[in-house]
C-alpha cells in the first residue's frame, strides 16, 4: 500500500512572509456526561470517568486513500447523501472521487486546474449541499459551485478589501460563509453575494503571527436550529455554541485526565506551520448529536523539522439538547493513530478519516472508515 502522508509544513519564501499568512495561499492542513455534567447559561461541563458509556463501533467498508489534495485535506472529504467523497490533486487537474459504503459504487468528477471560470489551483475545501458542490479558491480568492456533475454554475469573488481574514476552516449555509480566520478572527460571518463582514469574533491576536505563538483556531458546523458549533483547535478541550448573529450561547467542556501540548505557530526561514496537540479539528452533526475527537493529531517540532507523534485515539459523542458528554466510541484502528478526523455523519453511518504512520513491520494506513451508527447513539437523534 502506497502511502501519501498528509502534509503539514507549508513552504513560503520569508520576503513575502506577511503577504503569504495574510492570504490563503498558506493554506495549513488542520487536517487542523451523563450525571457528572453541571449545568449554566455559559457553561455545560462534562467528566470523563466511568459513568460514560463506552461503545465498540461496528465497521461497515474501508476506502485506501490515493492521490490525496496536498493541503488542508481534512477539509476536502465529507458525506453526502450516502456517500463519502474526498479531493484528489493531479498536476493539471482535481478530482471529487464518490464511494457509497453499503453497494461499493464510485464515481469521479474532474475539475481543471487554472484561472479560468471553474477552475481553481488551491482547493480550501469542498461541501456539498442542496446538490451543489462549493470549492472555495484562496490563492483566486472566489468560491466556484458546481453541480453534482461537475458542471461549472457560479462563482463569487472573495474580495480582501472586504476585511475577509485568510480562512482556516468555513462552513456554509445558502450565500452566508461562517469561517475561522487565520489571523485575528475566531468566528466570522462573510455574505458571498455582497462580499462584506456582516460581523466577527476576535481570537485575541491583531498581528501577523510570529514564531512561538500562541495558534487560535476552531473547526465550525451548523445547524438548522441557527447555531454554530466551534470546537477547539487548543486545550482545554471545549465548543462554543454561537447564534447566528455570533453572539455567545454557551460552552460546552469536557474535563478529562488528558495532558495537551499548547498548539504554537512555528515560523522560520521557508516554512510556515504549526505545532501541538490539536484537540477538535473537525466535527460531524447530524439531527442534534455532535461528533469530535478528543484528539484529532499532534505535530512534534525539533528546529527546523516536523513529525507526526502517534496516539490512543478515541470519538466524542455530545446530546447537544443538554450540552453534555453522552458516549465515547472506540475502534480497533484507534489504538495506534498519527491523525483521526471525522468525516462525516448521517442515519445509518459514521465516517472517519484515519492516517498511521509506516514503520518497521507496519506499512502504516492511509484510509476512510466507515463505521454503523451505534443504537445507543441513533437513540439520542431528534426529529
């Protein structure tokens, strides 16, 4: 099995330094209970102890990962109607690769690799919503939609002088994006249309970021009901619940006997990443049950270099009605992980996206799991 590590080290030239963060050509792979839980207006705080329920998930299909985008992937695979998709990168092109689980049918869509109406040369992310697929290009700064066939349908610019930071992670509903920003914004709210800030959240930070850093990031979702969902990238480990005007709802923590490394910038000469243990990088909601790692990778630094520190992985499953930890999910696969992300979720499945690195005697994995909905879990679905 041929083995296509994720990357996490994006390459700038320093005399661009700022102009690079500042834009989303530096796009980082961010891949990125029960009784216990007492309860507030701000705040919903969980144990993790024994009164969790513990549950084995059951897998369904295992899909190898080939040719995988070469930046910020986490973001570039989901679940729709069914199936699970992921982007592929070529030299001249990018292609949306389809597989549902349950009959082992695939299918592509290409995309070409330009300037041009429907092209793009870096893909940020891709979701798939009300049978449109959305590609937002950071190095063109537009968000390019297509149909389920990848015919070319819109496109809107994403204007810098709109005071739009450079986007971590985004979600999106009808013309509104929800993102987080790179820089200084922890939550914002972009109109596609008008291409204006309606409103933003700061992290804290007002500079570009330097060497050592303290890194502010959150992986979003949203629901129907209007809330957004921000987990976050640093311990402590804990979502935020927005409404849709970002302002505060409450937030939602787990205490656990866990030890996080501070996730910190690491800028030097040709590199911009980052390094730590990232907590929630990303997230999956379906009928008001939340999915999350309690850690989704954590990244080494020694000078100049980089490497993945493998880990005992588990999922997180949260009855946002009550705000609290309802069950944690194991796999076999968990025991030995260097990133475990969450793909998606729906009725009948879970998806997760697992990478372990190759070592002696161990040819390591690169895949997509999909895993049945547990009962205990279907239980806690609404409508």
């Amino acid at each position: 099995m041929k083995l296509i590590p994720p990357v996490f080290v994006i390459i700038k030239k320093r005399r661009k330094m700022r102009s690079s963060i500042m834009t989303g050509a530096a796009a980082l792979v961010l891949l990125i209970l029960s009784g216990c839980a007492r309860s507030s207006e701000e705040a919903v705080v969980s144990r993790m102890d024994d009164s969790v329920q513990t549950i084995a998930l059951q897998e369904v299909a295992r899909l190898e990962v080939r040719d995988f985008v070469r930046s910020n992937l986490v973001m570039c695979m989901g679940l729709y109607e069914g199936e699970v998709y992921y982007l592929q990168e070529f030299e001249d092109s990018f292609r949306l690769f389809f597989f549902h689980p349950e009959t082992g049918r695939t299918h592509t869509v290409t995309f070409p690799r330009g300037k041009g109406p429907g092209e793009f040369l870096q893909a940020m992310g891709v979701r798939i919503q009300d049978r449109t697929i959305m590609i937002p290009d950071f190095f063109m700064k537009r968000l390019n939609m297509f149909s389920l066939d990848g015919s070319f349908t819109d496109s809107f610019q994403m204007d810098a002088r709109s005071g739009l930071d450079s986007i971590l992670d985004f979600t999106l509903e009808g013309e509104t994006l929800y993102y987080c920003g790179m820089r200084e914004t922890l939550v914002g709210k972009y109109d596609v249309r008008s291409m204006t800030v309606e409103k933003t959240v700061s992290n804290g930070n007002h500079d570009v970021p330097r060497d050592g850093d303290p890194f502010s990031g959150v992986s979003l979702v949203k629901d129907k009901e209007g809330f957004l969902y921000a987990g976050h990238i640093n311990a402590p480990y804990r979502i935020t619940v927005f409404n849709e005007d970002l302002e505060t709802v409450k937030e939602i923590r787990v205490e656990n006997r866990e030890e996080y490394v501070p996730v910190k910038w690491a800028i030097g000469p040709g590199f911009t990443s980052n390094a730590g243990d990232h907590v929630i990088s990303t997230m999956a909601l379906h009928k008001g049950v939340l999915a999350a790692p309690e850690c989704s990778l954590r990244i080494r630094r020694q000078g100049n270099r980089f490497s993945l520190e493998d880990f005992r992985g588990t999922l997180y499953v949260f009855d946002m009605a009550r705000g609290a930890l309802a069950l944690v999910l194991t796999h076999p696969l968990f025991e030995h992980v260097s990133i475990l992300s969450v793909v998606g979720m729906d009725e009948g499945h879970l998806v997760f996206y697992l990478y372990r690195q190759p070592e002696k005697g161990d040819e390591g994995m690169n895949a997509i799991v999909v895993c049945r909905v547990p009962p205990e879990m279907k239980g806690l679905f609404r409508g």
